[in-house]
C-alpha cells in the first residue's frame, strides 16, 4: 500500500463547505432514477407468492394451472434456485429466504413467483398456483421462543456458546459473553442498586422506496440487473452464488435509492427476479408492493432485555450487568451479540457482563438497521444509568459524565479505548442552552448516549480527468445520504480546483473493482479516503505530463491550487500550468490521464453521540409531542457539513418514530397485522420539531482528513433518551418500546 | 508492482518494529477462545494481521473455519477488517472479534 | 372494466340497477381507488358520479344547507357560512387525510364506505344531518346514521345513490365539536372520536345534545344517555366527569392494531369532555 491514511492535519478550502449536491436536482424534480424506473423493451413483470401462514410444511406446489395461463411466461418455485452454496450456511439462509424449500417460516415467506406480459394476469397466475401446506405450530415473541415449550423453527440446531453440548434442539441458536472483572464483587460494593427489565418491539427501516428490480439473463449466461441496492457488488456475488454464474457475467447498476439503512444489503428478491429472468429468456421487473416490503424484506429484532447496575454513594458504578435477547428471524444471526457488545460501551467500568442469546422466531429475516441491535441495548442501559442517577440523587448528565469511557478505559466488549468522543459529547450536551431550558406542565427532559462501531471496508476509486479539464469520479459506494457531493468536494480540495468540476457517479459492477457495501458508517469514510488516494495518483501524472511538458525532471514539479509549478530559481521564467491546460494537451504527451485507487480503509474509529429531548405528555390520553431535540455528535471532519446535519437529524427522527409508534403487531394467528404506513407509523413532518444538531469535530487519526463514521451513531440513543423524558414527565418508568399512547396511558393508571 | 520510490515510502511509514516478527500477547473474545481450547489470551510470534491468522490457524485449527469466514483485530482499540498488511506494534493491545454487520 | 361518467343521477342509479356483478360508484375516489389498488376489490362497472348537475354544489336552503354528494371536502373548508353554521362538521371533514386527500374526498364517500373511524361521521350524526338517497325506487330522506350498518356495509339497495347530506338551519346559541384521538398529528385513523353537537338556552343552560362516538362500535353510534346528562347543565366538572363515564360505558370496543379495548374506553370519555366543553364555548356558553 503506498498510500499513508494518517490524519495530516491540513486546513482546508473545499472539504467543510455546504454545496448543492449533484443528484439534488433530478430528485426533486422527478427526474432521478430509482429502482422501479428502469424498463427494457419486452419486459416481463414478476411477481411472488407467499405464505399466508406463519409457519407450515410445504406438502407439494402445484404449478400446472398458472403455467397454461395466457401470458404466463414462467412460474418458478425452490426447484428452480437448487442449492448451490456448497456448505455456506450463511449463504443457504439467504437462498431459502429468497424461496422457501421445504417449510414456509414466516407470514409472507416467497413460496412461488411468476413472470408474465402484465400486473394483472401476473396477479391471476399467483392465485393459480396451489400450495398444500400443512401449518404447523409458530411463535413470534422472542421470550415465547426461548420456552422448552416452544414449537422449534429448526430442529436441527443446538444452541451453540454453552459450557455443556446440548442434548436438545432449541431456538436459541447461540449464547454470547462479554465483559471483565468480577460483578458479584463489583455489586458487593453498590450502595445503589437498579435492576429492570425491558422489552422493545420489532421495527422496520421504512425506506420509502420499496425494493426493485430489472432483471435480464441472456441466452449465453450472461445477464444485467438493475436494482436498489445499498451494495451492488454484494449484490452480485450473492446472486452469481445463488445461480451458480460467474460474477464478471453479470452486472449489477446500482439505482438511486429512496432509503436503505440497512435493508438493503441483503439480497430479497433479486435472485428469484434474475431466475424468473432465464426461465422466461425474456427481461423480468420485480417491484416489491409495501406490503410485501414490510411482510418479507428484513426487519431489526424484537427483544427482551433485563439490566442490573449498581453504584456507590459518590457516583461510580461498580457493577453491571445484561441479558439481551433478540429475535433473529428464522434464522440464525449475530444480533445479541453486537447489543452485548454495544450495551455498556459508554461507560468506564471494573466489572460488567453481558449475555447475548440469538432467538429464531416465526418473523422475516432480521436485517441491519442502522447501528443494528445497539439503539435496544441503549434503550435498557439508558433508563436504568438514568433510574440510577435518581436514585444516588445525581444530575444524570453529571453522573454519565463521571462514569464515562475515555482513553485507556477497557471497553465493555474487550479491547482499551484510543481517543474517543463520549466525555466531549457529554460536555457539549451540559453546556448545551437546551440543558437549561425551562419545562412546563406534563413535560420531561430525557438525555441518553450512544455508541457505534463504525467500519471501513474495501473500496475502490476512478478518476478520470477529460480533456476539458473537468473530472469524472467513478465511486463504488452507494450514495445513500449524499456521498456523491462530499467525495466531489474530497476531489476537489486534493486536485485544487473547484467542487462545480467533479462529477461525481455510482459505477456499475463492470466498470469499477470490487466495493463492500454502503454499510457501517463506511461511505464517506471508505471512498473519501481511496478518492484521495486517486486524486494523489492523478496528480503524480498530472506531474509528469507538465515535466514532460517543460522538459524538466518530475522532481521538480510540485501540484498547488490545481497548478503544476516548476520548483526553483531556474525555472523562474515559466509560467504555472492548470490542469485544464496540462489535460488539454494530454493527447500528445501520452494519452489520458487518470488515478485509480485500491485500498481496504480500516480504521474508521469508534463514535459516540449524546441525546436531549423534552417531551410533552398528555396525561389523559397517553399522546406525547416531541417538543424538542438536540443530536450532538463526534464527526471527526465533517466533509458536507449539511449533509452530516443530515445524518445526525435522519437518525433521530427514525429514533424518534421507534420510540413512539412503529412497531410489527402479530396477530394471534401469527400474520402480520400492519403491513402499510397506515397502521405501522413512522413519523410524519408535523410529527418532529426542528431537530437541532451540533457537530463536535475530533480528527479521527487513521483518516488524512480526520473523517468518521456519521450515518448510524445517531439512531442508537434517541430510544432511551425519548424514554427518559417520557418517565421524567409522567413519573413513571417505561420499560416497553414503543411508547405508543395505550401504553403510556396504561403505565399511568398502573401507578394511579 | 509498486514503483521503488513508493515501496520506500510505504516503509518508511511501517511501525517501530521494522518488519521484524515479534510476540503478541492476543485476546480473543468469548466464542473464539472455547475454539481455541478455552484460552482467552494465546502468544504468538507475528508482525502483521496476516503472519497472525496464518499463525493462528496453524497452532488452534478450531479457529481456522472463523478466519475464513473473517474475523475482526481491534489494535489499541482500533478496528481492523480487513488490512492484513497492518502491522501489530510492539506493545500494542491485539483484540480478536467478531465481524460484525452494519446498516 | 366499464367506467361510466353520467350527467344525471337517474341515468346513474339506472347504470347500477342494471349492472350484472360488481360495480360500484366512484366519488373521491379515495377509499375505492385504495382498494382496487390493494386488490381488495375489482369492480366490473365503475360510475364516476362527479359530472352529475348540481353534485358538486352547496345549497343555502330555506330549512338549512344541501351538500352535493360530490362536493370535496376541501371546498366545505372554504364555505364561511357553513363554516360558521356547523363548524364541527367542517372540522371534522377537514381532518380527513391531508391538503391532497381533502381535494378528491367527500363526505358522503366517508359515510358510504362505513367505516366506523370514519371522521366526518360523528359529527354529521350529531349535527342530525340527514341523506338524500335516490334509487330506483324514487327519492327518500334518512337519517345519516341509519346509512351505516356495520364496517363497510351500508343500509343502501342497489341502484341506490346518496345525493346530498342535509343540515339544518342553527338555532341561536348552538356550536358543535368534533375530536378525534391519533397516535401522530395527521395522516392517520382515528383510534377515538367524538361529535358533540349543543344549543343552549338564555341562561347558559344546555337544551338539546346530540353526541356521538366513532371507532368504539362496529358503527358510529349516538349515545343518548350523554344527551340526558348535558341537558340542564352548564358543563360544570360534575357534568363532565359524568358525561366522560356514561360516554365510556356505552363503548363496544375491540382490541385491535390501532389500540386496546381500556383505551378506547377511557379515551372516548376524554374527548367526550373536550369535545363537549368546545361546542359549549361555540354555543357561547361560559
Ligand atoms: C391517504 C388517505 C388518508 C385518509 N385519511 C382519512 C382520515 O383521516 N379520516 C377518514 O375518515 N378517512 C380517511 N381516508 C379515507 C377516505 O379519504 C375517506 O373515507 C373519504 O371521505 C372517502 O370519500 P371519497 O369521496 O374519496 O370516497 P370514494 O372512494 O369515492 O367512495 C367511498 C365508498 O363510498 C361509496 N360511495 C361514494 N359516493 C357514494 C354515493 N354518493 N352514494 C353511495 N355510495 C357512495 C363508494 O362506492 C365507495 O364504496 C383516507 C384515505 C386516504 C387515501
């Protein structure tokens, strides 16, 4: 690698500005191209059917009807996916969600899908197609599943992390533990003690736009897929896996897309779009309805979680401890085990464990959202640092402050803190005017802090400068919060020209090297660091073409303000050399000139965020009022800082939402009760007030320009900080997310 | 291939220990240590995240089908994916964890 | 699918009385067209009642007003007379949705598609108001409670159109209020409702109720037994804390997705008190 990530402390003239971004336009115009945009001639439409039935063997699939249906140009069931994942079982979940094989798991469960010449006879072959199943008994609620008692998902697995084998199937796929010291001795110095438990329902992402997809297999293997995708090439991986094609043969274009945040790193429907695809030889569009989205793309877990802290007098706690439990789906995951990582990571502490237990459960398939599995674990950790402030009768602020992880703290899942943001964060929330605001009848203040991992990955970059002078930037990220813009400024600062000259764009799977998803906080991070790396590269030629150019050494030639200037004395009498000009000769002084970059970013640096809110309750009717919100949160650099503000306000207000009224409600017969934004409420703009973010800026040091994470942090405390507030303003601790008006209304008239 | 001069440069910028192989003290999280023969800690002789899975997989086979799949090195709390060539300074905290999925 | 657009409402209900499978007539177009979407429904006629004469119009009648079954609900919003005649109708029909729902949706398309959440509906049957139906049979007046019969099933025969709404004339010192309780601020169904609907007597006195609760029943129901303990007070907190238990208790709720049978209950006494003490005030009592 001959690219030297370390923060260079340099200042700065495009990187922190506020311009428009390039996709701005087209999106609100109607003009950008999302995932259902996309149309081929001869175009077939695909659509899927799913199981009614929450759980159900699938005696025998029946096919014959929907096939001799005009118009029908193919019908596809598990037969047509046959297992290709040699033992991958990670790989195998996917397969099978995408297609049920042999037991339907969840209500909405894929179990056949068809392709034909228009919506309406596509809608007649699906109810064509006979499905005999045989239900079986299901269980949706995370501690249901984890009862000896409990109808088993899958009785081929044995709950792994256990001391002793088990001798039993179970739901529990796996037990997790973290943690040091000793608690028993850690609670043996409390003098203040809070023990709780909590529960928090199942959410999903709410992305607008729903999944979609053109899927085109062409007679010799090769195929395309156009998609919403917050990875297309992990899109494409899995789906050359999953249909047995080289991947180089099939190329994924990424669309614009109207939300992610984690559903859309897995593959749903893509595979049985492409299948439907080469069955048909004909291309296949597969347009998720919202139903379909909410009963059969990936939501985040429901959970159950019970928490045990203790304190001295004087404020530092001794102990703490957790058991997480999170519903996986009906397969296995890993999502108690980041909420035992993430639940105590704030703090500095002796003695604390977590237990993670993994929980399959007659839902979808969970999915990342946003700093996935943290905002729960906040949420119990929360209340209870905030009960136990209380009770020790501390400022919860100066009692969070005084707990605080910093640098050297060994963190609650194992490895010891560099330089980290959560005291500053803290800092800046007490200062904040907001900490002094003056609350009226039936309000509560709450704060709460979060933390996210924050990730890297690998990333490559093109730069491509025309002859005109203006440079194309071909990125493999995703651009899901308006990427495209900071990495044109990021271009821009390193190449000393200006932003209005990079055009910045997603490159398909074809064009550009291998990309890990948009995920973990990783866009901006990832890809600013490889387009400095090309951008370097770049000017290494730009360098040499103005030596050549001049017919002086490349030594001598340095790159400043987008100009190639001869070093020294002698060359006195030479004038600078744009890049407009040296990329206007480039034909004659050895073609194009470009900078490439291919980099795995590592590095990318822990990060923290602390919460208020003020809350208003009615104590009649259980309905509350966000009355105000403060986000502040360590960026490192904040390369668009509008865009950051973004980040950081998107992630409350989604925060906000699962506090208060999103939630999966199941039916007794295990089918999902509300499959539409009509019953599943996110928030709606009256709903929010201005959400008011300060943006703290510590350098991370594995960045040449200081820069973060900032996508996911901001979900992770607005859980626990809106809880907070709703207990301070009715007087009741709330221990259920989310807060809908039943239940605070209930949890009023309990204490009445 | 690298040109020379950026080879140069790269090493310039490796860590104190100059390519030379040292002991490292590593922890490994709950799971990965019962794979392990139930140590937490293990000593091994590495300079980089990629001399330590070789390493480590040669010394605890349990441990091989995990590295596979991709485990994560926290170094002095940093965490690194997947930069096998990042150097393991002397000293420093090595931290073996899982790898985790983001949104 | 056949859609027919008819310039007269004979022509219409005569389409409907003769159609063989499904049809089904089309106002706003925001519960129908919801449903076709969803699939829910597939009409084989559809009559686009909208382009009959005189539908789209509100009336200053000698007895009060005529609403045309295909008036908006944006354009209720809009009349100042009415507005100020029954300002409890008019803000229940502008809770409905959002800006864009309110420029398609009409009130009689609320009450035909008998929702018990409906929101104009409370308020209409405390208003009193009455429906205009024509069929063909020829002309009848009904009250507009007697439309509903249980969700999504109205009292109507085929062939049968609603063509008008009918509000009295105000008496002096009359107001009427409609509440309804959602999670969020808009965008959503009512989870609780309630219409009140007062006139009050020289001193103050209340001399006539009407209320009615929406979203606690299978239908919107008047409650009349709230009626008997308005009349004669002057909503002192004695009367309110009454009229909140009488209002709980005649509540048939369920449990269901958008909220618990306890909830409802206590919640529809709530807003019976808020909605009570508005109308009121309206009524210029204080
Ligand atoms: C986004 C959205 C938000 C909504 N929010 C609300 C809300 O907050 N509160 C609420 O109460 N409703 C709400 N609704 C439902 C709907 O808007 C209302 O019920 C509306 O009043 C229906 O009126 P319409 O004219 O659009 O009816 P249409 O859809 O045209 O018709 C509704 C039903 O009534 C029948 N019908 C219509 N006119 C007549 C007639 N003259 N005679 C006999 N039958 C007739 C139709 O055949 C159909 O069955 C919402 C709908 C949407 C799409």
């Amino acid at each position: 690698m001959n690219f030297d990530p370390r923060y260079s402390g340099r200042s700065f003239t495009s990187v922190g500005t506020r311009p428009i971004r390039p996709d701005g336009v087209d999106k609100v115009t109607g003009r950008a191209r999302y995932g259902a945009d996309f149309n081929m001639a001869g175009q077939l439409v695909g659509r899927v059917l799913r199981s009614p039935h929450a759980h159900a063997k699938i005696r025998k699939i029946d096919t014959s009807k929907a096939e001799k249906l005009a118009g029908v140009k193919a019908v596809i069931t598990a037969a047509d996916l046959p297992d290709l994942t040699d033992g991958d079982a990670a790989m195998y979940d996917i397969l099978d969600n995408c297609m049920a094989r042999t037991k339907a798991l969840y209500d909405g469960h894929a179990v056949a899908a068809v392709a034909a010449v228009d919506a309406r006879t596509a809608r007649q072959a699906l109810k064509l197609i006979e499905v005999d199943y045989e239900v079986l008994p299901h269980v949706v609620d995370v501690d249901e599943a984890m009862k000896h008692t409990a109808p088993l998902l899958n009785d081929a697995i044995f709950t792994e992390g256990l001391e002793e084998k088990p001798v039993k199937p179970s739901n529990v796929t796996k037990r997790t533990q973290y943690g040091h010291g000793d608690i028993h001795e850690g609670f043996g110095q409390a003098d203040f003690v809070v023990e709780r438990s909590f529960k928090t329902e199942q959410t999903h992402q709410g992305y607008i736009e729903p999944h979609a997809c053109v899927a085109s297999v062409s007679s010799d293997g090769t195929a395309d897929l156009w998609v919403c995708t917050q990875g297309h090439f992990v899109y494409r991986q899995h789906c050359a896996q999953l249909l047995g094609m080289e991947a180089s043969k099939l190329r994924v274009t990424s669309s614009e897309i109207g939300g992610g945040f984690g559903g859309k790193t897995h593959v749903w429907a893509e595979p049985v779009a492409l299948a439907l695809s080469r069955k048909a030889g004909r291309p296949v569009k597969l347009v998720m309805t919202r139903d379909e989205v909410f009963r059969a793309s990936g939501p985040t877990s429901a959970t159950s979680i019970d928490v045990r802290i203790g304190a001295r007098k004087d404020g530092t706690i001794t102990a703490a401890e957790a058991t997480l439990r999170y519903s996986c789906g009906p397969y296995a995951g890993m999502w108690a085990e980041i909420g035992a990582m993430t639940a105590f990571a704030c703090y500095k502490l002796d003695n604390v464990r977590t237990v993670g237990y993994e929980v399959l459960v007659n839902r979808p398939k969970t999915a990342a959202y946003r700093a996935p599995s943290a905002p729960m674990a906040a949420f119990a950790v929360e209340s209870a640092v905030d009960e136990l402030a209380k009770e020790i009768g501390m400022d919860p602020v100066e009692f969070r402050i005084r707990n605080a992880a910093q640098e050297g703290t060994r963190s609650s899942y194992g490895p010891v803190y560099g330089p980290i943001g959560i005291g500053p964060t803290l800092e800046a929330a007490k200062n904040h005017p907001h900490m002094k605001a003056p609350l009226g009848k039936n309000q509560g203040r709450g704060m709460a802090c979060g933390f996210w991992f924050n990730f890297g990955g690998q990333t490559c970059t093109d730069l491509n400068i025309g002859m005109d002078g203006s440079v194309s930037l071909a990125v493999g990220t995703v651009d899901v919060g308006g990427s495209r813009a900071s990495l044109s400024l990021v271009a821009a600062e390193e190449l000393g020209i200006d932003y209005g000259q990079v055009k910045a764009v997603v490159a398909d799977t074809s064009s550009l090297g291998y990309n890990d998803m948009t995920d973990g906080s990783r866009g901006t991070f990832s890809s600013s660091m490889a387009t400095i790396s090309a951008a370097r590269n770049a000017i290494k030629t730009l360098r040499d073409r103005a030596a050549q150019t001049w017919d002086i050494p490349i030594d001598d030639v340095v790159w400043e303000k987008g100009h190639a200037i001869a070093k020294g004395e002698k060359y006195g009498n030479l004038a600078a050399l744009s890049l407009k000009e040296i990329a206007a000769a480039s034909g004659k002084t050895g073609g194009p000139i470009a900078g490439h970059s291919e980099l795995v970013a590592d590095g990318a640096g822990v990060s923290f965020a602390t919460h208020i809110c003020d809350i208003e309750v009615d104590p009649e009717t259980g309905s509350t009022r966000v009355l105000r919100y403060t986000v502040v949160q360590d960026a490192g650099k904040a390369v668009h800082p509008t865009y950051v503000e973004g980040q950081y306000q998107g992630g409350a207000a989604q925060g906000i939402g699962w506090a208060l009224n999103e939630e999966y409600i199941y039916g007794k017969d295990g089918r999902l009760q509300n499959p539409g934004f009509l019953d599943y409420r996110i928030p709606v703009c009256s709903d929010l007030p201005m959400i008011d973010t300060q943006i703290l800026e510590i350098p991370n040091p594995n960045h040449p320009y200081g820069v973060r994470g900032v996508g996911e942090t901001s979900i992770v405390p607005p859980l626990a900080a809106i809880a907070n507030a709703v207990s301070n303003a009715v007087g009741v601790r709330m221990t259920h997310i989310p807060m809908s008006p039943p239940r605070i209304l209930a949890a009023i008239e309990a204490e009445r | 291939m690298m040109p020379k001069s950026a080879q140069r440069f790269s090493d310039k910028h490796h860590g104190p220990n100059e390519g030379l192989a040292l002991m490292v003290e590593v922890t490994l999280w709950g799971s990965l240590g019962a794979l392990a023969g139930g140590k937490s800690k293990v000593e091994i002789e590495a300079k980089d995240i990629r001399e330590l899975f070789r390493k480590l997989a040669e010394q605890y086979p349990g441990l091989e089908p995990l590295i596979e799949k991709g485990i994560a090195v926290a170094i002095d709390g940093t965490i690194y994916r997947d930069t096998w060539s990042k150097e393991l300074p002397q000293g420093a905290e090595i931290f073996l964890l899982p790898r985790l999925a983001g949104g | 699918m056949r859609y027919i657009r008819p310039l007269s409402i004979e022509d219409a209900a005569g389409l409907l009385a003769g159609s063989t499978g499904t049809a089904a007539i089309l106002a706003g177009g925001s519960d129908l067209l919801v449903r076709m979407k969803g699939g829910f429904i597939e009409p084989d006629l559809i009559v686009d009642i909208k382009a009959i004469e005189g539908l789209g119009e509100i009336r200053e009648t000698a007895e009060g007003f005529s609403i045309g079954a295909a008036v908006p609900c944006a354009v209720l919003g809009e009349s100042k007379v009415l507005k100020k005649a029954w300002p409890g109708v008019v803000e229940a029909a502008n809770l409905i949705g959002s800006k864009q729902v309110q420029g398609r949706c009409t009130i009689v398309g609320n009450l035909c598609n008998a929702s018990p959440a409906a929101d104009s509906v409370p308020a209409l049957v405390a208003a009193g108001a009455k429906a205009v139906v024509v069929g063909p049979g020829g002309k009848r007046t009904i009250a507009v409670e007697a439309v509903p019969t249980g969700p999504g099933k109205t009292s109507l025969a085929k062939g049968e159109i609603v063509e008008a709404i009918l509000l009295d004339k105000r008496p002096p010192r009359s107001g009427d209020a409609y509440l309804r309780f959602i999670p969020r601020t808009e965008m959503d169904i009512a989870v609780v409702s309630a219409g009140v609907n007062l006139t009050l007597d020289e001193q103050g006195r209340v001399k006539s109720a009407r209320l009615a609760l929406g979203a606690v029943a299978p239908t919107v129901i008047l409650v009349e037994a709230a009626a008997e303990v308005l009349i004669g007070s002057r909503l002192d907190e004695a009367t309110l804390e009454r009229l909140a238990k009488v209002c709980s208790g005649a509540c048939r709720p369920i449990d269901d997705k958008r909220g618990t049978v306890e909830f409802r209950r206590k919640v529809a006494g709530v807003l019976a008190k808020r909605a009570a003490t508005t109308a009121y005030k309206r009524a210029g009592g204080k």
